[in-house]
C-alpha cells in the first residue's frame, strides 16, 4: 500500500460573470438587442416603452415570448406604455399571446404621474438590459450579466407600473 501525498481536491469557484456592455446605435440595433434578450429570458420579462411598435408583431418575437412564457408556469412579461392605442391593430401577435397566457402577461398604459419617463428599456431577469437614453434619440445600450444596474431599472420599472392601468386585457368585455 503506498501512501499519496496528493492534495484534496477543491471544488472550483463557479465563474463569475462579467458584464458585457455594447452601444447601440438606431431603432434596428435597439430592437436586435431586445431580440437577443429574449432569448436568454428564464423568469421574468420587464419593457417600458413611448409604445409597442410593428416588432412586437413581428413573427420571431411572438415565437420568442411564446417559447418564453410555455418554458415555466411562473414566467411573466410585464409591459408598460405611455401611449396603448395602437397595440390591438398593430400588434395581433401579442394580443392573441396575452389572450393565451392572461395569467402571464399584462400590458398597462402609464398615468400622468410617470408621463415624464422618457427612456425606453427592457430588463430581463434582473440581470440583462436594453435601454435607450430617450425617446427621441437612436443611441441606447446593451448591458448582460449587471445585477446592479438592471436592478435600478427594475426598481423604476415598479415605480412607472404603481401609476399606471391595465391597457389591454386578454378579453373584450362588453354589452
């Protein structure tokens, strides 16, 4: 029997990280980051926006939150607009995945309180985001694996949904 003098074995640390930050330059590449965001969703879908343009309707984006929200019975999207009007005609696709998955999507449109928010963004997870500095302008930001800088957008994403309504529900209820 020989005896070994090799050292115990350690489990290695998980890798942290790091955190990846790519501008963004125009409504196209603004749009590509949400796409690749999507993505890599697992839990929770957060986006703040003036409004939901044609690419909310867009046959790969509806796919992807369809796959999203079938992927986990706790998944959620959350949506928050200032202007709500335009979503049935332009965006049938969500329509009819909210109607789906009522218990998983909700679409609100914002009070007066937060009209003066004015940066669209997208938070997944509590960790990935995309954001453009106004409304008005095409730079913007891509940034994944920053716990601390999404978790700043998903505190005022709480704040803008506090001071907003239900927009579109999964129903029509009339008369």
């Amino acid at each position: 029997m020989s005896s070994s003098h090799e050292p115990p074995r350690v489990a290695a640390a998980p890798a942290q990280l790091l955190r990846e930050e790519h501008a963004l330059s125009g409504i196209g590449a603004y749009e590509d980051a949400i796409d690749r965001l999507l993505g890599t969703a697992l839990g929770r879908i957060r986006i703040f926006d003036r409004g939901l343009g044609r690419s909310y309707n867009a046959p790969g984006r509806a796919e992807a939150l369809r796959r999203f929200l079938l992927a986990g019975p706790a998944n959620r999207i959350e949506i928050v607009v200032h202007e709500a009007g335009r979503i049935r005609t332009d965006c049938p696709r969500l329509v009819a995945l909210q109607r789906n998955f009522a218990h998983a999507i909700s679409i609100h449109r914002t009070q007066s309180p937060a009209r003066g928010v004015y940066d669209p963004f997208c938070v997944i997870d509590g960790s990935h985001y995309a954001r453009r500095f106004h409304f008005d302008t095409l730079r913007g930001i891509l940034v994944l694996n920053d716990a601390d800088g999404a978790g700043v957008l998903v505190q005022r994403f709480a704040e803008i949904l506090e001071v907003s309504q239900p927009a579109i529900t999964g129903t029509t209820l009339g008369l």
